[in-house]
C-alpha cells in the first residue's frame, strides 16, 4: 500500500495522516517548527517564505481555533489566505465536493487546508488535485487530525525532552476522536514505549489494540505513572444515544481531576486539544493547574503549522 | 439452425462431464455430445479447440439498475456486459425505483429484457410494499408475473412481525424467501466491517455481529412457519458456520456468496478506495477465508457477481458518501476460476458454483447440458490473462476494485438457446 501523500522521492507532496510517515519526517517537521519559534518567550516569528502563495482554508464544518491557528500560521509565513466556509455556501446548493475543488484551483490556489465532516475527505481531494497544489488535512470525520497531533508531539517533546522513555495516556471519547487516532500513530512511529487509552467499552473503536496501545477501563489503573495525560474532548451528543447514559457519571469515572491526576507521576503534563468541556471530561482545577499546558499547545500549533506549510511548499527555511 | 461445437474441453458438472467432447445443438437445444448423431449436417462448425465449453453460466444477483436508475446502467449495457462474462441466466434483485412489487412492472422488465435477446431473467419480487418492511407484497400475483423468489434487497425489515408474516405467506405457496441477513439496528450507520480497518481510518462500523443476529432470527422463523430461505451475500465465518449447523438440522435453507467477498477483506479498502465500498462490508481475512471454506465445501451453494454499478461521480466521493457496489458481471468466472486455483480445486468445481449450485438455488432444470436442455454455453480459454481495464468493460459501471488487475480465464463465446449472443473477436 503505497503511502498517498508521499512524493516519488519520499517528500511530503501532502499531509493528510501521521499513518505512515516515517519518523524522520516528524522530526523534520518538530524541529523545522522550533525555527519557528524564539525559545526564550515562546512567540512565534514571521517570516517571508510563502510570500505569493495563495492558501485557500476550505472549511467544510465549523471550526474557529483550528481554521484561525492555521490562518496566522499562513500569515506568519506571509502568505496570501482565503478563509471558505464552505459548509455555508456551495455544498449546499448541490455543488460536488470536487466541484468546489476545481474552482478554487482555477483561481490559481497553492494549497488547501481542509477540514470535512467525512472520513477520507482529504484523501479524496489530494488524489484529484494537481500535482503543483498541496493539501493539508485539518480534520476528516473521526480520522486523522494530522497538524494536531504533531503540535502534541511537539509539546510533549518540548517539556519531555525524549519519547523513549514516556508513558503516555489518552483518555475518553476515542472512537469519535480524529485527534486520538494521529496522537497514537504519532507516539508509536516516535517510539513512545506504553500508549494506554482510557475509556469505557462504548468509546472505544473494535481492535483499537491493534494500534499499538494497552486497553484500559479504570481510570485509576490507566493513569497510574504516566508522564503525560491527554484528554478528549466529549461532546455532548454523545450522551443522547446509547453510548454513555450521563456527563455526570461520565465525569465520575473519566473526567480528570486533581485527585486522579495525583496517581500520575508528578511532573506529569496535561494536555488537551481543545474546546474543553469543564466538568465532563476534566476540572476547571487541572485545566488552569500548573500541570496543564493546554494553553502552551496552541501556541505551538501556530509553529507546527507553519513548519508542515512551509515543508509543503518546499521552501523551508532548514 | 445446427451446431457443431468440436474439439472443445467439455464440462457440465451436474452430468459428471469432464473430458475432451464434441456438442451437437439443434433447434436451440443440446441434441448430444461426445458422438455426433446420426445423419448430423451442421449448419455452423465452431472450432473450439483449447477452449472449455460449460453450460452458460447462472448468477444470483446482478442490478441491472432498470426502471429508475438508468444514469447508472441500462438493461441494454448490462445484458451486453452479462453475456460478454458469460452470463445466461440472471437473477435481478427488487430494489429498483419504484421496486418491483407490482406485477405490472415485473412483466414490463421481463418483456424488456426478453426483447433484447440476450440473458434470461429471473426477477426477484419486493418482499414488502415498496421494500418498506410494513405490508407484503401479492406474491402469487408476482410469481404469475415472472418473479422467481421474493426479496428486500439491502432493504431493511425491521419488524420481525412483518418478517414471520411474510415467510409464513411465502410457505403457503412454497415460495423461495431471499434474505441478506442484517440486523438493521446494529448496522446503523455503519459503512465498513467493525474492525481494525474502519477504526483505524475512522469509518463508522458494521459488526460481524449484524448479521449473526439476523441469521438466528431468520433460522428461528425458518422452523417455525417452514419457509424456505435462500441468504444471500454471507460476509462472515459464523454466518458461515450457522447455515452449516441450520443445514445438517435439515432445514431447507441455501446460501450465496458474492464472488468480492471471496477475494477481498478489509484491509482492501487501503486509504478509503471507494471502489471497496461493498454491501455487506468487505470483513476481516478470516472471515473471508470462513466464506471460501464455506464455499468448497458446499456449505455456501453458489458464487455471484454481486453486480451493482455505480457512476462515477457517484463513487468519487468521501469514503462513507460514495455508492457502495461495483461492477461484477464480466469479473464472476475469471474470480470464480482463481478462488477454484488458489483453493486447489477442480475446474468443475469452480464451474458448478457458478451452474449447477445456483440452478438448484433457483429450484430450475438448468446450468447442464443433459440432452434436451436449452443450448445455453458458454466457451471460454481458461489459461487467457486479461488485465481488467475498466473503460473496456461493456457494463456501464466501470467501478471495480479489480481494476488494472490481471485475471485468468477469458470468455470467447456465448450462446443462449442455440444463438450466439457473444462473440470475442
């Protein structure tokens, strides 16, 4: 099975999964991104790589942070962006997927980021666009949410130094949950040596060991001494079908609080992609705690967007 | 009209027919072979020499997306493509639009695709009214009409009440119930099989389980009201295992496979190949080598095409959005002869699956060549390779996931009642 997003010569032609990037690659991408970023206050320098490049932010579902992180990203890079919410607008008058593609190539884009409801939407874009354009996938359905999970690569390595010797936890909706699936593929193509997940029967995809990660039910056992816990978001449909029967019972038992997160080791970070839901999946407690760096992620993601955009465009500055 | 076909490999498994035999046709029917009769003038000679000669080839399930769906394929383009593989005798499911549960529009079809001279066919009728699970359809009426069996297609039936009644009615006039066995419920939203594929690319799952539940339903219903059940399309190793159990119960139930699913398996989707968007879901390697099993032993009676094409743009869509099917008809012999290879068995094994099985499943006298029967045949080079080149297809759908594949076994001619409807030049 040939690896769709991968050039003849082994470059990144597009980034629509961490699935099968060799682990060089990621680290190309990490520490092309800490060029991007001034180690001593963190803030994220603008630079003229992509001067010219037209970058076309094809949101097909709503998304804010995502669509914004990616739109300051280009800019940094000095690029040219044009935000579509496409949800609003073509699809629903009948215009084809691919149609809207095609017109947006013929108003000369360079790259597009695409975020889509459908699994496998990015896929599908990056098999009938022209070679010249690139395509970055900013989430499809519950597959793969690529930039995220390399910006928590990024994260971790950068309060964690090294991955070799991490235990890491993913805890809460991961069927649902694109971000779930890059951060796993992500942690064991990095050589994390223990990927737990932690979450009940109903939030877990069939043969999700299959992955590479150990199986856990009890919150407390999964969370005991490890260094990094990762939260997902649960939204709140959820609740209304058969999967879970309340956010109150839910929090009980997989909603992170100061207590549980007191079984990790104590260095122990705490990560989330973000929205939170205060109060379903973790407390306002651990959320603003001094072991959270949520906030330090989203700064990062700017960086990481700007190292995969620049790579891309193969113009980067390393 | 008098033909001679010499020198051709001969096999008709039904009649144990296996060797090196001349066939005599005269009048659209199998006068003999082995000996031509006495005072024989053959109209036409045809030479078939390095060619295996069988009865025209018998499958349970081709779409021929006629009435309603002709931007998809046409009766003209899928009768073409059905004796072009071979194909004279097929049987079309109920899920047209509107469906086929009026007699009316049975006959219309019948007419239709009698009209065109090319395969016989055997339509399904609705089970239900409007394949909406709630009332039965005039099955007499329908048989009258043509209908061979009566069927939901991928249609769900929901309630088991309608579903007892139904078989129940069907039994009153013997009847053959066809049924994909899926429970509606735990299929829901699902587009690929439940396992480490879908959740590895996100897709939403079916699971294995989908299906055993509705076999233990349909099994239950079956010794209760007596029914005969013909289920179609087995896509796992326990459906697989509890049709064996049902058939050494004694229970008149029979069983096809879609010749996909004797191939394929979920990691076959790959990074979301639409083309691998199938009913029912393409499942695990296990369960596929449960089917192929299933197969060989005679547990799963017959192979079909599982023809559905799709246009398209109909299939260049997100993974879940796209049409689920591909094209089957010109693909049913050459993947039934590498099932048969790769499981080491004999050409007339992998030719019955493809006759005789599905003729017994149809309750016909038909897929052999006994003297007296309709010269249907069909000759084909067994050790040909092709590489399937979808635009060369003559079906309409072109959606294949066999597509650039090389295959053995090519069709060279095919006759239905003594007329050559197919000639590869």
């Amino acid at each position: 099975m040939n690896n769709p997003q991968l050039n003849k010569n082994g470059e990144m032609q597009h980034l629509l999964t961490i699935e099968g990037l060799p682990r060089g690659m990621i680290n190309h991408i990490l520490d092309t991104a800490e060029n991007f970023l001034n180690p001593v206050d963190r803030e994220v320098k603008k630079v003229p790589l992509l001067r010219g490049k037209a970058i076309f932010n094809l949101f097909f579902e709503p998304s804010t942070r995502t669509r914004t992180t990616f739109e300051i990203a280009a800019k940094k890079l000095s690029a040219d962006v044009i935000n579509l919410n496409v949800g609003a607008s073509s699809t629903s008058k009948g215009e084809t997927l691919l149609d809207t593609v095609d017109n947006l190539t013929a108003m000369q884009a360079d790259m597009f980021v695409v975020r889509h409801a459908q699994s496998g939407a990015a896929h599908l874009i990056a098999r009938h666009v022209q070679p010249h354009i690139h395509v970055v996938n900013a989430g499809d359905g519950r597959h793969a949410h690529p930039t995220q999970g390399l910006l928590d690569m990024f994260t971790i390595r950068y309060f964690k130094k090294e991955f070799h010797n991490l235990r890491v936890a993913i805890v809460g909706d991961v069927l649902h949950s694109r971000v779930a699936r890059s951060q796993i593929c992500a942690l064991t193509t990095l050589g994390v040596p223990e990927v737990r997940v932690i979450a009940p029967k109903t939030l877990l995809p069939a043969g999700i060991e299959r992955m590479g990660v150990q199986v856990y039910h009890d919150m407390l056992q999964g969370l005991k001494d490890v260094d990094v816990v990762i939260m997902l978001r649960l939204q709140n449909e959820r609740m209304r079908g058969a999967l879970l029967p309340s956010a109150q019972e839910y929090f009980k038992y997989y909603g992170l609080t100061l207590d549980k997160l007191a079984l990790a080791k104590p260095d122990a970070i705490v990560m989330h992609p973000g929205p939170m839901n205060r109060g379903v999946e973790i407390d306002s407690d651990v959320a603003d705690g001094a072991q959270s760096v949520i906030l330090a992620q989203v700064t990062f993601g700017i960086a990481v967007r700007m190292a995969v955009m620049s790579i891309l465009a193969g113009s980067h500055a390393a | 009209m008098k033909i001679h076909i010499k020198n051709g490999y001969l096999v008709d498994p039904k009649n144990g027919v296996d060797g090196q035999f001349d066939i005599f046709v005269a009048a659209g029917k199998v006068v003999s072979f082995g000996k031509e009769p006495d005072g024989f003038q053959a109209n036409r000679i045809i030479d078939a020499t390095g060619l295996t000669v069988c009865p025209g080839l018998i499958d349970l399930s081709a779409r021929l997306r006629e009435p309603g769906y002709e931007y998809m394929a046409t009766l003209e383009s899928e009768m073409a493509a059905a004796v072009a593989g071979g194909i004279t005798t097929l049987v079309c499911p109920p899920d047209t639009d509107p469906p086929l549960d009026e007699p009316g529009l049975v006959e219309m079809l019948k007419y239709r695709a009698k009209s065109l001279n090319q395969a016989r066919v055997f339509p399904l009728g609705a089970l239900t009214q409007k394949l909406e699970g709630a009332r039965i359809t005039e099955m007499a009426e329908l048989r009258d009409a043509g209908c061979i069996g009566f069927s939901q297609a991928d249609a769900p039936l929901v309630d088991t009440q309608v579903l007892w009644r139904a078989m129940q009615y069907a039994a009153t006039f013997d009847f053959t119930v066809w049924l994909r066995p899926q429970d509606a419920h735990l299929a829901k939203g699902g587009v690929a099989h439940d396992g480490e594929v879908a959740s590895r690319l996100g897709l939403a799952g079916i699971p294995a389980s989908a299906e055993s539940v509705a076999m233990a339903t349909i099994l239950t219903l079956v010794r209760e009201t007596g029914a005969r059940v013909h289920f179609c399309r087995l896509s796992t190793r326990t459906g697989v295992e509890m049709l064996r159990a049902a058939k050494a119960d004694g229970l008149p139930v029979t069983a096809d496979i879609s010749v996909h699913a004797a191939h394929l398996c979920e990691m076959d989707i790959g990074f979301f190949d639409a083309n691998c968007h199938l009913i029912p879901p393409l499942r695990s390697q296990r369960d596929r080598d449960g089917l192929r099993q299933g197969l060989a032993d005679g547990t799963v009676d017959a192979v079909c095409s599982d023809h559905a094409p799709v246009d398209d743009d109909a299939k260049f869509l997100p993974f879940a959005e796209a049409e689920p099917g591909a094209t089957g008809l010109e693909l049913l012999l050459p993947l039934t002869l590498k099932w048969a290879r790769e499981m080491n068995l004999p050409l007339s094994t992998a030719i019955a699956k493809i006759t005789a099985a599905p003729a017994c499943v149809l309750g016909l006298n038909a897929g052999n060549l006994a003297p007296g029967q309709p010269a249907d045949l069909t000759l084909f080079d067994p050790d040909q390779y092709w590489k399937i080149e979808p635009h060369a297809l003559k079906s309409q759908g072109k959606n294949t996931p066999f597509s650039g594949v090389e295959l053995q076994g090519k069709v060279r001619m095919t006759l239905v009642e003594g007329h050559v409807v197919y000639e590869s030049v």
